[in-house]
C-alpha cells in the first residue's frame, strides 16, 4: 500500500553514531498504467529521477509524444518536487497541466499518450553524506552536495576511471580538480584538455603529442596531453565532442596506458588517471551511433552526478556570498533582502557559473544587475542578459507565464551611462542572452550552438567563457 506523504516527508536528516549524517530518502515507485510501456514499473531510491524517452532518464518511455527529458521529480523534506522539463506536450496532472508541482501523496499523471502513477512507498534508504561544507573550489551544504562530496572523497584514494556529469556551469572541471588534489597523485600534473574546443583535426595531437615533420607544420616535437599528464591526472572536458573515428585510439590508450606520438613508431608507457566529464547524455550519444559503447563503459568506472542549482536551492545564497567576498569587504552591502530573494527565484539555466556571473555584475554594475534580476524575475531576460530580447517565458507554479519587460525600460537604465560605455554595456547583454538562446535551442550541444549561430566552435567556446555560460 501507498504511503501517504501528508504526515512525513520524501528526506529527512539523521544523525549517525559516528557523529557524522546521513540523509534518509523515501523510495518512490512509479507505475505505468497506460500507453506503449503499459505495466512498466520502477522503485527509485534516488533523490532525483528523471520520466522521459531519451537514454538518460530512469524510467524511459518508448511514446513518440514524450519528450526525451518530460519531467524531473525531487525529494525534499516537503514532498516530492515535481518540474516539467519545458517538455512538447506537458504534464498534467489532475486534468491541469502543470510546471511545477508539490505531490504530497500518490498522484496520477499525463505525459503525452502514457499515463503513470506515483506512490511513495514506506521504505526509506539511508545514502551518506560528507560532513564537508567545501571541497576544493566545490561550495555547498545542501544534502545535494554533501552527497557528491561524500562520493568524491570515497573514490579519489583510487585510480578509478570517473566520468562526471552535469549541466554546463554545475563544477565539473573543479570536481575533476578536487578528485585531483584529493588523491595520492596532487603532487603530479593536472593536464586539462576541452576536447569541444579544439579543432577535430587537432584533437588527436592534443592528446597523444607529434613528432617533427609529422604532418604539415609539426615544425617541432609536442608532447600530448596523455604523455604530460603522468604520474598525475588528465581531465577531458566535453568528452562527447571527442571525433568517433579517434574514439578507438583512446579506447586503446585506457586498455594499454600506452602513448604513440604522431609521426612516431614508439609506445611510451604513462602511468595517468583518467577523469571525464560531460554536459550530454553519452548513453544518449551511444544509442545514436556517435560515441563507442566499450568506450563509454570504460570512462564511466565511477560516475558522479552534478546537481543543477536548481536542484539545490538552499546553496544559492551561500554561494552568492562566497562570491561577494571575493569582490568586497562586506558581502551584505551587495546581498541585500531584496537580491537574495530574487536570486533564491531565479531558475539559474547556466547554474553556478551564471551566479558567479551575476554577483560579480552586482559588485561592479549593481543598477545593471538589479535591473536584469528583477526582469528575470517577471519572466523576462534572463539574468546578466540583454533585456527586451526573445528570452523564453516564465512559468509559475500554475503554469502562466508573465510578459518581457520592455526594451525602454532596459535602454533607460543604460541613458545614465556615457554613450561608449552604455553601448559596451548593451552588446555585452545582447551578447549573453543571444548565446544562451542558442544554447537553449541546441539543447546544451555547443556544436550545433555553434552551427545556428554560424561560428566556428572554438569561437563559440571562447564567447561562452567570456559570458559565464560555460
């Protein structure tokens, strides 16, 4: 039998006899009652799951009117948190299609053609938590994040291979740097390589070096990214824009541990940790014939899971203040009550990195910033972007969306500035909001990003770091 949730709570924090904590998270088990996948049933005890037809998501649904990511279900101590993940057909949910949702007890829902029943069951599993509030440059305290560290800590003793995943802007590089620096290898090198922002046609010297007159303009020998990494760790970046026909030299390389140069007939034994990351679904990109199966299996020994901030609302401010500090003495003239309730609002599609982003806007151009938070706010441009643009709409938790702000209002803020500064001030925005848009449409694939906005990829990288979208 169902339990009813009226009374208790999908989490909840427990001390342990070691002085530590963990979090109980309710199990969750979802049924599907109607539509292609009629009798298919999960039991989740995960604090996050996601409903859609792509490879990713726990419980896959095989209906042509489900989207690849539907819907997304969060345990909190409230309840489960239901979001629509902007699917093409929506969520309903009692005859109301929904954005967001708090169930409270078992619920029936509409995801295109497919009907499935969520009922939270009476069996709680315990899932450990650090006691950290910081790892590295990672910053977090919400049981989210406790989580991630606590996974962190148990494997960065080992030489496991670990694939970290997550939306842009999440940490992966400073969770592949804290695995780093956590490890018996923090004396050795750390070697970075963003396999989205290099040529296709270089990629393959990146990693594994050249010798002199390997090929046109090797004018002299480079060592790669796999070779200056030993002893120590090498992080790939973006590991799903790696080129499929170089795939099967990597794939040998984690078999062997052995480097052949480019123009080169010896092989080099390395001694290196792998750590990749990813903002797609490889299971996805597996499925589709772009990335190998035996690959994937072998970089994702270990796989970590990124929270979006979003997905741990209670950090928000937290991290609003660890970023404050780093731009003036006292964090609480720039985060007034009004920008931490407008921050702890925001929806944060770029996650961290767009938070650094608008605190650092706070700190140096506070009438600027406040103006595109408030716009946020009502369902406008996001924040740090352009106002008046063709941002998508807000939804609030019965679904309406509000209007833009209009483009007078943004140009008014921007009159009190001089014209050059003004004019800088406004394409930076434009800039920013354009890029994210792209991203939007493209589904977080910068390549195709890249393709709608006519640029080459690497350009495209560059301006995303220049506006914090990566």
């Amino acid at each position: 039998m169902a339990a009813s949730l009226d009374n208790t709570c999908a989490t909840r924090l427990i001390d342990r006899p070691d002085g530590g904590q963990a979090l109980l998270v309710r199990r969750l088990r979802v049924r599907v009652l109607e539509g292609p996948d009629e009798g298919l049933e999960l039991v989740s005890d995960r604090a996050r799951l996601e409903i859609g037809s792509g490879a990713e998501c726990d419980l896959r649904l095989s209906d042509p009117a489900v989207s690849r990511r539907h819907l997304s279900l969060r345990a909190t101590d409230e309840g489960f948190q239901l979001r629509d993940l902007e699917s093409t057909n929506g969520t309903v949910l009692s005859g109301v299609r929904v954005q967001r949702a708090l169930l409270t007890h078992s619920v029936t829902l509409r995801l295109g053609d497919t009907i499935v029943r969520l009922s939270p069951t009476e069996e709680m599993v315990e899932v450990p938590l650090s006691r950290r509030g910081q790892l590295g440059a990672l910053v977090g305290r919400s049981p989210a994040m406790r989580q991630v560290f606590a996974v962190l800590e148990r494997i960065a003793p080992t030489d496991a291979g670990v694939l970290v995943e997550g939306e842009s802007g999440t940490g992966k590089e400073l969770a592949a740097r804290a695995l780093h620096q956590a490890s018996s290898r923090a004396d050795g090198p750390l070697v970075i390589v963003d396999c989205g922002a290099i040529s296709p046609t270089l990629i393959e010297s990146e990693l594994f070096g050249h010798e002199r007159g390997a090929f046109t303009g090797a004018n002299q020998m480079r060592v790669g990214a796999l070779e200056a990494a030993d002893r120590g760790t090498v992080f790939l970046d973006e590991i799903g824009e790696l080129p499929l026909q170089l795939q099967p030299r990597l794939l040998r390389f984690l078999e062997r541990r052995e480097v052949k140069r480019l123009g080169s007939t010896q092989h080099r034994a390395v001694d290196v940790r792998v750590v990749a990351a990813t903002n797609r679904s490889l299971a996805e990109e597996v499925r589709g014939g772009r990335f190998r199966e035996d690959l994937y299996y072998r970089l994702s020994v270990v796989r970590v899971e990124l929270p979006s901030l979003r997905d741990r609302p209670e950090d928000i401010v937290l991290l609003a203040h660890h970023f404050a500090e780093q731009h003036v003495r006292d964090p609480r003239s720039v985060l007034t009550e009004e920008v931490q309730a407008l921050l702890t609002a925001h929806e944060w599609p770029g996650n961290v990195r767009e938070l650094k982003n608008v605190v650092e806007r706070l700190a140096l151009v506070p009438e600027l910033a406040m103006d595109d938070l408030r716009r946020a706010g009502q369902g406008g441009a996001p924040a740090g972007s352009a106002a008046g643009g063709s941002g998508s709409a807000g939804g609030g938790a019965d679904g309406a969306t509000t209007g833009d702000a209009s483009e007078a209002d943004g140009i008014g803020a921007l009159a009190d500035m001089p014209f050059h500064d003004a004019r800088a001030a406004w394409q930076e925005r434009f800039e920013r909001e354009y890029l994210a848009t792209l991203l939007e449409r493209a589904e977080g694939v910068v390549a195709q990003a890249a393709r709608l906005a006519g640029l080459p990829r690497p350009t495209f990288h560059r301006l995303l770091r220049r506006h914090g979208l990566r």
